[in-house]
C-alpha cells in the first residue's frame, strides 16, 4: 500500500527541526520502503504492508520522538484516500489564481462533519467543504483578513490538524500516483 505521512508543525520558524534527510531514514529504519519526502514541510511518500494506518501514525510518531526528541504529529492518508479526496476538490479551484486554497488533513479524533459549523465559515467570504479525513477551504486572496479561518489556530481542534496549500497536495498526490505505477 502506497502512504504519505503529513507532519504536523515542523520546520516552521526555527521550531521542531527536522532534517527531510534524517526523516527519510527514519522511516526506513521502520522498514517502509521506497520512502521519498517532498519539500521541508514533512510529507512522507511511503510504502507498507501494515493495513491500519492509525498504527502507522502510531509508529511514526514514536520513532520521531525518539530520533528528534520531539513530539510530532502525524497523519498518515493512503493513496486511495487521496485519490478519493482529490475528486471533492471543486473543479474551479484547481485553475483559480485569485483564490487561496488548502486543504486541511483532520486526524482521527476530529474527524467529522461536525467540525465545519464549530469554524463558523463566513458565507460569500470562503468556502469550506468538509470531505472524510479533510476540510477543503478556499477563500479570494482579496478577502483573506476577513476569513474566519484566519483565526483557525485559536480554535482547540487546530493541534489536530495539518494544513497543506492545494499545490503541495496536487504534487503529494502525483508522487504516490508515481509510487504505485
């Protein structure tokens, strides 16, 4: 099976280092296989027989704890769950340059419908589709100040999360395609 884990918050402002190099042994050293990492932001394309990916979330963020002395979020999305939330991404957005588009990966524990209404989009401002596993977000460059996703990082749920632009996702998604083939 073809993975990619997403980490959570490392690299950003000098904070929780890690070294796409050492990440890449360090999932190796777990006995994933064709393991490639893609831009420093931590995504992990990878390939496993392990069927749950919630033990290999499990894995992976103990491994990294003990290879950087950190603790670091994970969320781990097979190639199927990818390909499937590709096909919800708005046909718009993949060609839209006024517009800012993310994707915004939910782990398990937040995982439901329920936690759009709990973000309060603003309507005619952005959308904000939830998608099993994902929110999709999208709003005018123009009115990014007036989102209510900018004040997303308050909200208790944002540590368990990980956000991605529509770009890096698009280029996740091709890596793991490659992968399988």
């Amino acid at each position: 099976m073809i993975y990619v884990a997403l980490l959570r918050g490392i690299n950003v402002g000098g904070n929780n280092k890690v070294s796409m190099a050492a990440l890449k042994i360090c999932l190796e050293e777990l006995g994933y296989e064709s393991v490639k990492t893609y831009i420093n932001s931590g995504n992990v394309i990878f390939k496993s027989s392990e069927v749950d990916p919630r033990k290999l979330e499990s894995a992976i963020e103990n491994s990294l704890v003990k290879t950087f002395g950190h603790s670091i979020k994970v969320v781990v999305r097979s190639l199927p769950e990818i390909a499937e939330m590709m096909t919800k991404i708005p046909k718009g957005w993949h060609t839209a340059t006024d517009k800012k588009c993310n994707v915004i990966f939910l782990r398990h524990a937040i995982d439901s419908p329920e936690v759009v209404s709990g973000l309060n989009p603003k309507p005619g401002i952005e959308e904000l589709i939830y998608h099993k596993g994902v929110l999709l977000w999208a709003a005018n460059t123009s009115d990014l100040t007036k989102s209510s996703m900018i004040k997303l990082s308050m909200h208790g749920i944002y540590k368990e999360m990980t956000i991605r632009n529509l770009n890096t996702t698009r280029k996740i998604y091709e890596l793991m395609s490659a992968a399988a083939r």
